[in-house]
C-alpha cells in the first residue's frame, strides 16, 4: 500500500482517482489547489503525488518547483490538458518524474502509477545500479549521488539522463537523442530543457561546474560523459 496525495480542483476527477486508487488498495488525500496540495505534501510523508497543471492560485508547474526547492523528492506524476511538448519540458524541467495527458485511460494510470511506485524496477534490462568516477558514486536505485561530503538526492529524470549519458561514456550524444531516447519527446521542440537539465547535473557532480572535466558540451551537437579521475 502507498500513501498517494491527489492535487486536482475537478472534484468528479478527483473522487473518481480516489475511488480507483483506493480499490488498488492505496490510502489516498485529495487537495484542490496548489496552495492546499503544497500544505499537506509537506505535512505528511506521501509515497506519490499525482497533480493537475491547471489549479487555482498556484498551478502544478509552480507546485512542483517548490518541492523540489524544500528537497522533497517525492515521485510526482502530471496529469494536464495540456499535452504539447513545451508544456511536457516545463513540467520535467520543475522537477515532475512522469506526465499523462487528459484525457487518460484508467488502466494507464494505474500502470504509471505501479511504475512510479516501483523505483527499483525503473531501468531495464538489469542495470549496474551503482556508478562511480572521481570519488563520487552514483546510486540509481535510491536515485542519490554519495560522496565524501554526503547524500545528494536526484529527481528520477536527473537520474535517467545521467545514466543514459554514462552508459555511453566516451561518445558524443546528441540533445535530440536525448528528449526522444530519455524523455519521449518525439516533436520538434525547444532542446534547452536538456541544457538546464545538464546545468543542475554539473552542480551536483563537478568539483568545478564552471569548468566541467565530466559532462561535457559538444559544442553544436550535444554532451558526452568522461569518467576522468
């Protein structure tokens, strides 16, 4: 059983999530709005967030960056009307681990959700679930980079772009393999997304992000990940 908190201002929606969740056998809390639904994930300790875009007050973009700005790294899951890639980018770029357009199928949800639940079975096929270069070592089940100096927590989608680029350590990936091999973004799109990503990585993983010796830009193409020492 998990504990699911419900970020959405259409009530019919929002009971009939409850519903469906609760018959998977999941205790579940409905908030409707950002505002409300930012008070009660920091109150209690939620195993998965599943939120609206569109909420009164605050919306869903504005709510996720909050929490992850209070370093709350619990999974969150988009639920949004509005489906175009640069809406999807925006969300990932706050910090949501998952996106689903409305209108969904039930069943899908349900298997999103069982997904976003079940982080230790996330990477396929059976992944080497600890990396480590440069006195640092990264741990992609509990989606955490460790050091000398401690624990530093990854969003799952940091995670999943920074093993993607080290699995292919040496070789130049480029920023449209990566929001459609990664993200599943197959339109034509705006490639900052993968920057600012990229930007926040060098922070958590390089003695000096200024001047990077790991993730590398190649300059009119993409990245590339050196193990270096």
């Amino acid at each position: 059983m998990a504990r699911v908190l419900v970020i959405e201002d259409e009530r019919h929606l929002a009971d009939g999530l409850k519903f469906n969740l609760e018959a998977e056998g999941h205790e579940v809390e409905l908030a409707d709005s950002g505002e409300e639904g930012l008070k009660r994930a920091g109150e209690a300790g939620f195993d998965l967030i599943l939120l609206d875009i569109m909420l009164p007050g605050i919306d869903g973009f504005e709510v996720v960056s909050q929490l992850r700005a209070a370093a709350n790294f619990v999974p969150v899951l988009m639920l949004t009307a509005r489906g175009r890639a640069e809406d999807v980018l925006k969300g990932f770029e706050a910090g949501a681990d998952d996106y689903l357009p409305k209108p969904f199928d039930l069943s899908i949800l349900l298997a999103r959700v069982r997904g976003l639940l079940r982080r230790r079975d996330w990477m396929t096929p059976a992944p080497k679930n600890l990396m480590a270069f440069d006195g640092k070592t990264v741990d992609f089940d509990n989606l955490e980079v460790r050091d000398a100096d401690g624990r530093t927590p990854l969003t799952r989608l940091e995670a999943e772009l920074l093993r993607y680029l080290m699995d292919r350590a040496g070789r130049t990936v480029s920023r449209k393999a990566l929001l459609e091999e990664v993200w599943g973004v197959h339109e034509d799109t705006d490639t900052r997304a993968i920057d600012n990503f990229v930007v926040r990585l060098r922070r958590l993983i390089e003695p000096d992000p200024a001047r990077p010796k790991h993730l590398l830009t190649v300059r009119g193409v993409g990245y590339r990940f050196e193990m270096g020492s």
